[in-house]
C-alpha cells in the first residue's frame, strides 16, 4: 500500500445522529504501514457481493468434505443411524448460534478475523492466534489438495495409464490458489456451480449403498454397531469439526450484502441465517449419513472407495470428480482466504495478499498432509479444543465487553488503545491459555470447556484490571453509535489523507484507498 501522510485530525464524531462522522488514527501513516494492506482494509457496504443463495452454497460446497463421511461412520460404529445424523444436525444448529455472534463481526463492520483480534489480543498480540488459525487452514488446503489430487490422478490413470499423483497435487494446488487469487466472485461462483452437482452425485452415493447393503440383508436403519460409542462425545467432536470457521466467519460475512441501517440484528445478518441453521447442519448430517451407511454397507467409512471399487467407467468418473469439486470449493472458502488474511495482517504490508495465498500453500504442502490424513480426527480434536478459547473470548470482547461498538480506526493506529502492554493484551492471552489448557484436558467435551473457561476469564480479567489501566474509547463513551457502521449506514473508510472516516456510501470520496476483491 502507498505510504501518505498524515493531516490533522478532523473534528470529533457527532453522537448518536444520523449525520456523517468521522473518526482518525493518530500517527503517521509511515508509522502504521505494518497494519495496514489493501486485503484487510474494512470492506464497504457497496462492496459487499455475495447474496443469499450465494451463501447458501458457499457453505454446501465447505461442508462436503472426505472428513465428514468418518464422522458418520464412526458414529454408527456403536450408534443407531437416525440418532448419529440427529446429533450431528443438532450439534452444528447449536455451533450455528457461535457463527451468527462472531459473523456479525463482518457484516456490522467489514473486518477480517484477523484485524479484529487485534481488540482482545491487541496489536501484536493477534499474531498469535491468528496465525495459528492460518496455518492450520493452510495445513488443511494441503490435505484437501493431496485428496483432490488421488481423484485426480485415478481420472487420468484409469483413461490413460499415467500414475503420478505429485504432479496432479502441484497443479491442483496451483489452480485453487490461482482462482482464490481472483476474489470472492471468482470464488462463489465455483461454489455456485460445484455445490449443485455435489448434492446430486452425494444422493446418487446414497441410494447406491443402500442397494448394496440390502443385497447383503441388511436394513441401515435398524442396524446396530457394537463399539462404545458416547452420544455426547459425538456432538462436541462435531462442533469442534467447525470451530475453524466459527471463529473466522467475518472473513466470508464482511462481503454479505447487508441493508445500509439495518440496526435489528436480524435484519442485519438475515443472508447469514438460512446458511448457518440450515444448509450447514442438513448437509453435514447428510454427508455423515452416507458415511454410516457405507461403513453399514461395507464396512469402510470412505463411499468412494466402496463404490469405486463396485465398477469403473462413468461410475468412477462421476464420483472423483465429486472428491475434486469438494475439496476445491471447501479450499477456496474455508482454507485458503482464512489463511491469506492471518498471513497478510503478519506481514503488512510486505505481504500482498497473492503472496500469502502462495505461503498459504508452502505451508500446507511441507506439512506433508499424506501423513496427517492418517491422524486427522486427533488433529482436528486438538485444534478445535485450543479455537473453541478463541470463540469464546471473541464473543465475550464484542458483545458482553463493547456491545458491538468498535473503534475501528485504533485497529490500524500503532499508539492507539490496541496497544495495551507492549501490542499484547494479556486478558485475551491468559484467557486463551487458560480455556486452550482446559479443552486439551477435558478433550470429549473441548468445546464447550475451552469456550465457556476463555468467555469467563477474559470478562473478569478484563474488567478487574485491563479496563482500568488501558480505556477503550467505546466503553468509555457509554457505547456511541459512532462506533457502530452498517447498523447506522455508514462505512469505515481509510483515506489517502491517511485517515479513517465514517461515511454514507454515497459520500466515499475518489481519493479512498480501495481495497482489494478480496
């Protein structure tokens, strides 16, 4: 981004009226070019694309994943099939009440997951665990990108002999980083397109396993596995599956299209709804399901491996190219953005966002994913257990703490309140460690431990002792509607005067700095 220099700042902000305010950062804009890069500007309300079907199949094509198909049938190993896809459903509505919290993060004031957290953790402080999130996505985009890569090297090894699936993970890797590289629209539109035909070949996989269970004699209804399978055990292992995403939403809902005054906060994150309480819990409930039934059916977890190994032909075709759309549509969106933007609020603004999505993939590729594929329901337990502290501190700092009041230009100011000790905020850190320590020791029920443990200490530590040390100007204000931006129509937009202002969309001058589709 280019540097420019700062003016004096304008007059203050008027209060609780509907007339345009403005707000500044108080250095130079030398001084905070390290938290400032086009990718993580505040994304404007006019800039915001996706709509509610665009939504909707974002998340159809993030929740059809190989890892999911595990998840049903480690559950039908000790649990009857209704009540592993009734637990399933449940758990990801009840994680559904996280997402819609932290999404509002996006929709009320165009942040980034790791921009925001620069508020609990301060502005050093979020380096921490906003880069543990962006490698962990990255490490995922390395195991989905090896899994699209075996489907397509058995396309090409069974029409043409060639057996070389390095080359298939380099290409496959190069081509979602490429088309995450070209922005959001590029990248719901792959989901647009990818999630129909996903759906379509997943109930096709299922009436093909059913029939092959009932040539067998078997009812998948009625059948019953003869493992110790806990009920609860399974709910919590499920959220954790999502506790990613539940706390980096405002990554995808910061380009929601959300109505400018929108100060109901139904009305405000509405798109988001039908997404979150719908589509994700039925389609994850649903993959599950067909995962239990092919373990009933043939006692592999993995469908395509079972039908797969019934014929050839259009058969396997059809199915790989599934294994392919799903792995590429669930990158773009949950892997690869996530991990970008944690990337690029390190480096700012050294590090574009292009350059980060590169990282991003150097990062999943030498976690040699081919050897976390064989231990991932206990990499996916330790990392759900360590965010599910990071949920719960988020949710407690924007509502409980700021009632979604952010002084939003103090998130890119150097000297600003965000500072705390030294850039780190130790309530969000001790917070984070003391809910992370509890969810690793309680791991059946990680979810709800690390996130009601990091919810509770990080409002006490912060009101007994951070608050009467380092004010936060929002709190002090009594919660000014100057703090708030979509709810009162207004944008947070930086300058080249080297500034934030708080404008109506159709005041945003030619001179604001744009930031990226991104």
């Amino acid at each position: 981004m280019t540097s420019t220099q700062h003016t004096s700042p304008p007059p203050a902000p008027s209060t609780r009226s509907g007339t345009s305010s403005q707000a500044t950062t108080s250095s130079s804009a030398n001084a905070s070019d390290h938290l400032l890069e086009a990718a993580i500007l505040p994304v404007w309300l006019n800039q915001r694309t996706i709509g509610f079907l665009g939504f909707i199949w974002l998340w159809i094509g993030m929740a059809v994943i190989i890892a999911t198909f595990q998840l049903g049938a480690g559950g039908v190993a000790g649990l009857p099939l209704v009540q592993v896809v009734a637990i399933i459903f449940l758990a990801n509505l009840v994680l559904g009440v996280v997402m819609s919290l932290t999404a509002d993060i996006g929709t009320e004031h165009g942040l980034s997951f790791a921009v925001y957290l620069r508020a609990p953790f301060g502005l050093k402080g979020t380096h921490l665990p906003a880069v543990s999130r962006g490698i962990v996505a990255a490490i995922w985009f390395g195991v989905q990108t090896y899994l699209g890569a075996l489907a397509l090297n058995g396309i090409v090894e069974y029409l043409w002999g060639l057996d070389n699936w390095v080359l298939w993970y380099l290409l496959f890797a190069v081509v979602q980083i490429v088309n995450t590289a070209l922005g959001i629209r590029a990248v719901e539109l792959l989901a647009s397109i990818a999630a129909p035909c996903i759906v379509a070949i997943s109930v096709w996989m299922y009436f093909t396993l059913d029939v092959l269970a009932e040539t067998q004699g078997i009812n998948i209804w009625t059948f019953a596995g003869d493992q110790d399978v806990a009920a609860l055990g399974l709910f919590f292992a499920n959220m954790a599956f999502w506790s990613a995403l539940a706390v980096d939403i405002p990554n995808l809902t910061r380009f929601l299209k959300t109505e400018a005054g929108a100060r109901s906060f139904f009305q405000r994150n509405r798109n988001v709804f039908v997404a979150q309480f719908l589509a994700l819990p039925a389609t994850q409930a649903w993959i599950a399901l067909i995962g239990g039934v092919s373990f009933i059916a043939a006692g592999d977890w993995n469908p395509v491996t079972v039908i797969q190994g019934q014929g050839g032909g259009f058969t396997l075709i059809a199915l790989l190219a599934m294994v392919i759309l799903a792995q590429w549509s669930t990158n773009n969106a949950a892997n690869l953005i996530p991990a970008a933007l944690t990337f690029v609020n390190a480096g700012a603004p050294r590090v574009s966002y292009p350059v980060a999505l590169v990282i991003a993939g150097v990062v999943g590729t030498a976690s040699m994913p081919w050897l976390i594929l064989d231990n991932l329901f206990t990499f996916l337990s330790y990392y759900g257990a360590v965010l599910s502290a990071v949920g719960g501190i988020m949710v407690a700092d924007y509502y409980l703490l700021r009632r979604r009041r952010l002084n939003v230009p103090a998130l890119f100011d150097p000297a600003g309140q965000f500072r705390f000790c030294g850039g780190f905020n130790p309530a969000g850190l001790i917070a984070w460690l003391a809910g992370g320590t509890l969810a690793l020791i309680f791991l059946e029920y990680a979810y709800a431990v690390g996130f009601v443990t990091a919810l509770v200490v990080y409002v006490v530590l912060m009101k007994a002792w951070i608050l009467r040390r380092y004010p936060q100007e929002e709190i002090r204000s009594g919660f000014d509607d100057r703090f708030l931006a979509t709810s009162v129509g207004r944008n947070w937009v930086y300058t080249e005067q080297g500034r934030f202002e708080r404008l109506e969309t159709g005041d945003i001058p030619d001179s604001a700095l744009k930031r990226e589709d991104r």
